[in-house]
C-alpha cells in the first residue's frame, strides 16, 4: 500500500471513512494471517480534536467484522499528573469503545488495552514500566500492525512536542533512537503538560500508519509525501543523510494514510488555562 490522502468533506465523513480504513486494514490482517491485530491509538490535544477522537472510538465499537477476540490495543501517548480522569487517554478509550463492546455483549477483557500505569511515581519509573510491557506485547504479536497518531503545524507528532526535544538536543536523539522507548515529555501549550508517549522507532515499525492532519498542515503533507515518493521510487539517500526532519519522521512505512477534515469549521474552543 502507497501513501495516499483522503480529505473528508464533513465531520461525519471524516468518522465514516476514517472508521472505514481502520476495519479494512484489521479484517485483511486477520483474514490473513494468525495472531493478533496490535493497533497503537493516540489521544489528541484540544476539546473538539478529542471528541473526533471519540466519534472514532464509537465507530469501531459498531463493527461488525472485526474479531475483537484477536485484537490488542496500546496507548501511543498518555497524559500523566492530571486527577481529572477525562484527561486520561486509556480512560477514554475504555469510555467510547471498550464499554460500548461490553453493551454489546463483546468480551474485550481489560488486559487487551495496554496502558501506562499513572499511579507509578516519578513519571521515568511509570515510563520504564509501561516499556517492559509494550515490548513484550510487540515481541510476541510482531506488532505493531497499525498506530493512530496527529501530525500538528508546528510538526509535533501525538506527544513528541518540538518545544521539548528543541530545548535539549539529545531528546531529539532519544525520541529517534533505534530502539524501541517510552519518552518523559512535556508541553506548556496544551492540556496536562507531563506526557508519555512512544519514541518514533516504534511508530516507524508500525505496518501502517494513519495520521490525522490538523488546521496548517498542508505543507507538512507535502513534505511528507514528497519525501516518501523520493524514498519509495527514487535512489535511496546516503546514509549520512538518513537523520530525518520533524516532518520526515514516517516516511519509510509502506502503509500510509493521512485523513483530514475539511468543511464547518466548529466553534472555537478557548485554550486550556
């Protein structure tokens, strides 16, 4: 599968085809092949960016053919510190979707969500525990199979915030490191400003990669898109050559699909305090 772009023409749409791409690209893998479905979800920053989020969540809980007997979720990022269990990203997928199979009387136990454990102080001991386990899962299903994740203007990607890895130069090297992390981030921009969240190895290992587009970033996709058709059907670059730009960070996956929502705009939120 190629890189390719869908831009929905309504919020609804937007659901519709996104739920659409997800189902196809599960009930394929499970057609196919034996084992598990991994799939990486990532939470979204902002009111109406999360609600998108949810409609999502709902969508696929309605799916008929998925097997959710062979499927494993994994958080990509997490909000950490915040007592308002709506900040919770494995709190929202329980919400929108695991409660939603239960009602539905679809077993989905509780250990097929695979989440930080926030209560674990400080945040690097939380973070190194959550990475035991998502290695283990990743070894075991050869995972993941598909990750969810924003691709925002100022080129942050789900919780890897430039402003955090701009600030000292050896994040940077860690959120793309060759092996497989859990990062400590922060942000002073949006809600709950500690964060964990999977290095970009992780996401780059992924089968196939979504990414929702936010309001800006048509030049990132092009960046995006003009640097993976380089890669895909031109000379690879030399390997000096290979360390990659905020915008560049998934342009080696074979399966790539960046869906944005184009139409009413909603009503603007105002920022969190």
């Amino acid at each position: 599968m190629g890189i390719e772009r869908i831009l929905a023409s309504s919020e609804y749409d937007f659901t519709l085809q996104s739920v659409d791409y997800i189902e196809e690209c599960i009930v394929k893998f499970q057609h196919n092949n034996l084992g598990n479905f991994v799939m990486g979800l990532s939470g979204t920053n902002g009111r109406v960016r999360r609600a998108r989020l949810q409609d999502m969540l709902i969508g696929m809980a309605g799916r008929k053919n998925i097997d959710w007997k062979r499927m494993r979720l994994f958080l990509i990022d997490e909000r950490y510190g915040s007592t308002n269990e709506d900040d919770s990203n494995a709190h929202l997928v329980r919400v929108a979707l695991i409660k939603r199979l239960h009602k539905a009387n679809i077993a989905f136990p509780e250990e097929y969500l695979l989440a930080p454990d926030t209560s674990l102080v400080p945040v690097e001991a939380c973070a190194a525990e959550y990475k035991d386990r998502l290695v283990a899962l990743l070894d075991q299903e050869h995972g993941p199979h598909l990750v969810t994740l924003g691709l925002a203007a100022d080129g942050s990607v789900c919780s890897v915030f430039p402003e955090w890895y701009q600030e000292v130069p050896e994040r940077w090297k860690a959120a793309t490191s060759k092996n497989v992390n859990v990062l400590c981030t922060e942000t002073s921009h949006f809600e709950v400003p500690r964060r964990l969240c999977v290095n970009l190895r992780l996401i780059r290992k992924s089968e196939q990669i979504m990414v929702f587009l936010g309001e800006g970033t048509d030049e990132a996709w092009s960046n995006v898109k003009q640097a993976y058709d380089a890669e895909r059907f031109g000379q690879k670059p030399p390997k000096r050559a290979r360390t990659l730009e905020a915008e560049q960070m998934m342009l080696s996956a074979d399966g790539f699909m960046m869906v944005q929502a184009r139409g009413a705009r909603s009503k603007p939120v105002e920022p969190p305090p």
